[in-house]
C-alpha cells in the first residue's frame, strides 16, 4: 500500500496497478474502514486507488497519511474477491441494436453468434463508477473479443447501450457521446444501484 498527495487536500491510496479482484477486493475493504472517519470529506474507490479529500484548514497531508496508515493497520485489509451484489442485465444482441457487434467479430475473426456467447458467458465485476453517473466500468471481457475503441467517437449513443473497449465492457447510463463499439442494448435502468464491487451477468433476450 502507497499513500501520496495529490492535491493540497488530497490523497491516494495505491494497491496495485492491475485489475485484479483481489486488488479490489482490499479496495473495498480499505474504503469501508476510511468511509466511517469523521476527518474524511469525500472518499472515492476504484480499480486499485482510493482518493480520499480532507480539509486542509483542520488536517494536514502529514495528519491524514498518519491517519490512514494507523487505521487500516488496526484492522485487517481483506485481499479476498469481494462481495458486492449482483446484477443480471437483460441484453440485445442484434444488428439493430449492437451497432458494432460486426465490427467486434470481423477485428477478432469470430462469428457474430461467438461474439454473443463469449460476452455473456463472464461474469464482470465493476471496478470503477465515472465519466458519467452510473458508467459502471466492468472488467474483464474475453479476450478473444477485444476490441479498441472507435477511431472517430459517435456524437450520440443511445442510452442502454451495452458496449466494449478493449478487454472492459459498459453500459451507458444516458444519451452520450462515446467511442466504445456497441454490441448490444438493454432496457435496465437502475444505474444509480451500481456500486464499485458489484457483480454483473448479461442475460441475452430477444
């Protein structure tokens, strides 16, 4: 574990840098100790960091460095897989719908029909909320379906777009500007529910 300072009142908590579960899974761990400090202001997980802000009035980066390091020393940070919930999303999977699910296929010299089962065959795990409210970053896809993004973004993506980018997976919570290849659509619609750690499953319908 790595503490640094970022910003006058700021600090991050380094575990690793892979995206690794069991690396998430002390993420969590470590977040449900700092979340519970009075002396914390705002606390944000992801894949392998923690930033957690303070107000420099009262707290100095040499208090808040103490801080953490006295209280995940107390108790003990579990590197064990974590157990959020678990989500099963309803998916599309058509042409229709799935703008770039031939794009996907021709890159890695599958079927469309391949594409479809090797995406909802995993099991994903999110490792991180942003870019929007409720863009939960799901890792990892298949690797035989992985695909970089787009050359040139799309103004416009439609929401419940489920779509992929490299070895990550997403879908969008709202109409957005994007560049990840499009695979798939959802009607699901509780993207404020996801949290850091939980699990999800596509389930193809239709």
């Amino acid at each position: 574990m790595r503490v640094r300072a970022v910003s006058v009142d700021a600090l991050l908590i380094s575990f690793g840098k892979e995206i690794d579960p069991h690396i998430l899974g002390m993420v969590r761990s470590a977040y449900s100790i700092l979340k519970e400090c009075e002396e914390v202001r705002n606390i944000t997980p992801s894949y392998s960091t923690i930033l957690v802000e303070y107000d420099l009035r009262r707290y100095s980066h040499e208090d808040m460095t103490s801080l953490i390091e006295r209280k995940l020393a107390e108790v003990q940070v579990n590197s064990a897989e974590p157990q959020g919930r678990h989500f099963r999303i309803p998916a599309r999977y058509d042409r229709d719908a799935g703008w770039d699910i031939e794009r996907v296929a021709l890159y890695n010299g599958l079927s469309i029909e391949e594409v479809i089962e090797l995406h909802s065959s995993m099991i994903y795990r999110v490792y991180a909320i942003g870019f929007m409210a409720g863009f939960g970053y799901l890792a990892r896809n298949d690797p035989r379906i992985a695909t970089p993004r787009l050359e040139t973004p799309r103004t416009k993506v439609p929401k419940g777009s489920i779509a992929i980018a490299n070895e990550q997976s997403a879908i969008y919570p709202g109409d957005s500007a994007g560049g990840w290849n499009i695979i798939a659509r959802t009607s699901w619609d509780s993207f404020d529910e996801l949290r850091v750690g939980d699990s999800v499953e596509f389930v193809r319908v239709g």
